[in-house]
C-alpha cells in the first residue's frame, strides 16, 4: 500500500510506520525504551535505531528499568565493547542513569508514564504535511525540565516530542496516510484524546 507518512519501499521502516509509530506505548518500560533509544538516535538516522534495536534491547536487559537501574562499572565496559549498539559513553551512561531515576519516580509515587502523560500536549487537527508538524511544544519543554529536576539526562524537548509521536501520545500521521484511522482507534482504546476534525 501506498500513501504512508514516511518509509515507503523499506520494509523495516514499512513495518515500524505501519505497526508502531504513533500507536499507544504506555506503560514504564515501553516509554523508558523509547526514551533510551531515542536518545541514542540523536545525531543518526532513526533507521539504524531499528536495525540496531534487538541488539540494544540484549544489551539493556529488555529495557526494564530495574534491571538496567542496576548497571555498574563492567556493563558500562560491556556495552562500551558491544559492536551491536551505538558506543557512545554519554548515551550509555545516561541510559543507566535514566533507568536509576524511572525507579526512583516510582518509589515516590508519581510514574514516568503518569508524569509523562500528564504533559501530553492538545490534539490539534491532523497535519496535512510535514511543515505542519511541529519539531517541539510548550508541553515538552515543561516536560524536559520536570525530567532533568528528577535526575533524567539526553531529554530535551525535541527528544521528547519525537518520544510522543512514537509512543501515540500526539497522532502526528498525516491526514492522508492510510494508517492514521488505525492509530486512532488505537488511541481511543487506550484513553488517549482523538484529534481534532480537520
């Protein structure tokens, strides 16, 4: 089928547009996935995220916060010495350090899915191109500076952003693309506002 957002004639980028980018991921460990590897991509292409993203997800215990919460000096060596992932001390250590403030978000009762929904921006009517869909919000500014006062590295709001629309917390599928009434129902069913009639 044609008509899609982005990623005709690349199946690994087909599959993410058609079955991932802009449904609902919710909960922590999907967001603290998400938000791990969107940090990594700062800088590259999101296609080598994907092509990449088995090894990452070895390397980093599935992503499950507790787990990588519990990293230490020789995972860092590890992952440093893992050709599969990106190497980039930074990114890896504030992976580690991402995982350690997911937990301590929990502890106080207040959840990262919890905090990050709640900075969810307004549904606005579907963008009719790219030049309509903005690159940040007011809402993930805010969002960037609550994260980085609780210990959060590599969250900016553009990060930020791009973790709402892959994530379906904002519907950023263009009007005309084939998939959006699919990520919309799929939202609704998850809670998630629908989008503005065009």
């Amino acid at each position: 089928m044609a008509g899609r957002c982005f990623g005709d004639g690349d199946p690994l980028y087909e599959r993410y547009h058609d079955e991932e980018w802009g449904f609902p991921v919710l909960d922590e460990r999907g967001l603290f996935e998400r938000m791990s590897l969107e940090a990594f991509q700062s800088g590259l292409s999101w296609r080598t995220i994907l092509n990449k993203r088995p090894a990452f997800r070895a390397a980093f215990a599935d992503f499950h916060p507790d787990a990588v919460a519990g990293f230490g000096d020789a995972d860092v060596a590890r992952l440093l010495s893992d050709a599969g992932i990106i190497r980039n001390r930074r990114k890896i250590e504030a992976t580690l350090a991402n995982a350690r403030a997911t937990v301590a978000l929990r502890e106080t009762g207040t959840p990262l899915e919890q905090v990050i929904r709640a900075h969810t921006p307004p549904q606005s009517k579907p963008p009719a191109t790219w030049a309509d869909v903005p690159a940040t919000t007011s809402e993930t500014v805010a969002l960037a500076r609550e994260l980085k006062r609780n210990g959060f590295r590599f969250v900016g709001p553009t990060t930020l952003y791009a973790l709402m629309q892959a994530c379906g917390l904002v519907d950023d599928h263009l009007a005309g693309c084939p998939w959006r009434p699919a990520a919309e129902r799929a939202r609704r069913a998850a809670g998630l506002a629908s989008a503005v009639p065009a």
